[in-house]
C-alpha cells in the first residue's frame, strides 16, 4: 500500500517508521539515478535484490512523488513494514 498526504493523521498504533528527509533538490537526484537502473544488467540488479517489477514498482512510485514536488522545500519518506503490509508514507512541505 502506498500512501501519498501531505499532512499526517491518525492511523492507529503501528510500528515505528523509518523515516528519509530530503531537499528536493536530493530527491531529483535520487529519481534520475533511479530512472538509470534499467541500464544495469538485470541479473546484476537481481544480485542484488531487486527484480525487474521491483523496479518498476520504484519507478512508478517516484514518479509520482515527483509531480508533487514542484514548489516543495523537502521530501518526507516514511518506510513502515509490519507482519501485514508494508506501508510507503509521503509528504511534501
């Protein structure tokens, strides 16, 4: 499940998130590094634990955020994984 909101709510008693912070400025870097992957070897990105729909899983999902950033001074990435789901929260400030 993926979550994009630019405020946070209350959603219940979860497990603690790990949390990324960057400037915009870091996020385009992020996002044009990640949008060079699929130049790589498959088998070398497998080695390394990430399949092709991984991949485009993460593409996708940046490329979404990155719609949202124009204007913005940081990108919040908030990274939750418990026994049920893995939950991806996103705010733009």
């Amino acid at each position: 499940m993926t979550n994009f909101s630019d405020e946070q709510g209350d959603r219940g008693v979860r497990p603690p998130a790990s949390t990324i912070v960057l400037s915009v400025d870091q996020f385009e870097v992020i996002f044009q590094v990640t949008h060079q992957l699929p130049n790589f070897q498959e088998a070398r990105l497998i080695e390394l634990g990430c399949t092709a729909a991984d991949l485009q899983t993460l593409i996708g999902t940046l490329r979404e955020i990155d719609v949202r950033v124009a204007g913005a001074s940081r990108v919040c990435i908030c990274l939750r994984d418990d026994e049920l789901e893995t939950t991806v929260e996103v705010q733009v400030r």
